[in-house]
DNA sequence: CTCCATAGTGAATTTGAATTTCATTATCAT
DNA sequence: ATGATAATGAAATTCAAATTCACTATGGAG
C-alpha cells in the first residue's frame, strides 16, 4: 500500500505533477475502500478522515487514476459513476435491480469468444463491458414469496 | 408502419392514454431512423418535420416506447442516451472509440454461457449489456499507417 | 536555503442532458 | 356538446460531474 502510492506518486511526477496530502489521502482511501464506491462514497469517507478535502479534490484523483489505469470507472445505469481497482484481475458484473447487490464472475470461455467475434468484425477491441442485470439469490427468493 | 402505430396507439389506450399527433410523429421518426440515434437527433428529425413539437414530447415518447417494450435504452459511456427499435433481435454492440461507429453482433455461445454464469449465481437475469470499445477495421488500419 | 514558476486545492459556480412543472390545448367517453 | 383528464411545449429544475478562480503548496534552479 505505502509502496502503491510510492510507485503512484512517481509516475505522477513522470508527467509533471507534484505531490499533495489531500490527493494521498483520496487514494489511499480508494484502495481500502470495497469495489464499486460511487464518488459520493469516497468522498464521504475521505472527509471522514479529513474534512478539509473537497470533493473536486475526491473527482479529480479518481480520473486522475483512471487515466494511470490504477481505477476503473463504472456505471451501472443509475447515473452515479462508480470506482474499482485495476489491480485485481479483469471481472465481469452481476447486478441486483432489486437490491443494488454487485457480484463479479469471471468466464474465459465469454472473453475468448469476444475476441472472436472482434476478429471477425475487424475491430481492435481495447476493453469491454459486460454487465448482467437481474435479481439476485435473495431478491429472486423473495420475489417468489410474494406470489 | 402504419399497423404498427395503430398497435402502439391500442396499447396506450389500453393503459388510459390518448392519441396526440406530436407522439405520433416521434414514434413514426424513431421507427424510420438508423439504430443507435440519440435523443438529441432524434428531437432534431422530429422538428425538422415539425418544428412545434417540444424536446419534452420527444424525451416522453421515447421513454414510453420503452416502457412498452418498443424501443431500448442504450448508453455507450459518452454521457447521451441513445434508443434503438426493440422489435429486432436481440444483439450486442462494437463501439468504435475513434470515429463513434457502432456495430453488432450475435452470438449466441456468449448468451448461453451467460445463463450458465448466472444460474451458477442463484441469479436470475432479466436483461444484459455486452459492449466492446476499441477500433473499428477503418480506423485500426489508419491508426497503423501513422506510426 | 531562498526564489518562484507552476501544480494542486477547495468553495463556489457552471455545465448539460434529462426531467419536471404548469398553464394551455386536445382527446374522447358519455 | 360537455366535461374529465391526458398531452403538450416553453420554461424551470434537477443532479452528478466538471470547471473556475483566488489562493496555497510543492519542488527544481541557483
Ligand atoms: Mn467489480
Ligand atoms: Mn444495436
Ligand atoms: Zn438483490
Ligand atoms: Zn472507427
């Protein structure tokens, strides 16, 4: 973690940046904080810990490690722009429209045929989304009860 | 076409709406133009043939022809909602990042693998988003010719 | 160390697509 | 025809996200 931002803090200086507590604080946060925080989510907790940090400060960090590619921006649909890490091995969503529950699966055999099929259309894929929507193992069973 | 409105028109008034001829002349635009078409060109189309109709009629109609099951609401990450007819199979999408072309594809050893992951979830999909961005054929080949 | 160009900050403002409001008009069952 | 109410369009509002700007902090040059 302290080598992470150490690692972080110099490709930063790479492009021209410099170093700030505030920004230290927004990642260091962000690693510890679970998957798929939404930006309000980080800034809570970030202001928990520190409440002179503004939330332009929590958004510029976030695309600022978008763009280093140590995060991932997601979006669900609901108009809130979500973070994970990028450190973690490429995954795949299942999310609960009942409970806002997020799963993560990983299936080889989709990734592959995606390539395929990019092969096949000529086109250079650089990433993807897939995101599966639905009711999850308890909004499903709750669901039935109702009936 | 014309069955087709009438259809549409049945189905509002089973639910308690009336006819109007601004809705009327949106779904009509919507039915006629390419998939993929955000709700700005679609407003634009619209006016084009009559310039009284509000963005407003537009935005509602399209969010009723979702609502019916008549017409998809698609997001390719650029911040403006696109629709496309619902009434064609279903498909994924290539979305090029370069020159916004968008194409699709089916392929169905994705889909059931994607019942399969979700089974093994206790999850029970009711839609699902596949998108895969990088370059289409036009624009990897000119991206090769500048290095 | 001191200087100082410039990157970073946070409060406040702005953006921009989408939605909602509201007074008015159109539809349609009776 | 009448009246209840759905639909309309201009304008206002929403809301997350991005941007502005005056000020502060960083860090390389000398
Ligand atoms: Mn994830
Ligand atoms: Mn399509
Ligand atoms: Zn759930
Ligand atoms: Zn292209």
């Amino acid at each position: 973690m302290d080598s992470l931002l150490k690692r972080i803090n110099l490709e930063i200086a790479a492009i021209g940046g410099k170093r700030s507590r505030s920004r230290a604080q927004v990642i260091e946060v962000f690693f510890r904080t679970g998957p798929h925080a939404t930006l309000e989510d980080l800034a809570q907790a970030v202001r928990k810990r520190n409440r002179t940090v503004g939330y332009a400060t929590v958004y510029r960090t976030m695309k600022l490690l978008a763009k280093l590619g140590y995060a991932k921006e997601l979006d669900f649909g609901d108009g809130l722009k979500r973070y994970e890490s990028n450190l973690e091995s490429h995954h795949d969503h299942l999310v609960c429209q009942e409970c806002g529950l997020v799963s993560e699966f990983q299936e080889p055999r989709i990734e592959s045929l995606q390539e395929q099929v990019a092969k096949q259309h000529g086109f250079l894929p650089t990433m993807h989304r897939l995101d599966i929507y639905g009711l999850c193992r308890q909004c499903a069973v709750a669901g039935k009860k109702e009936n």
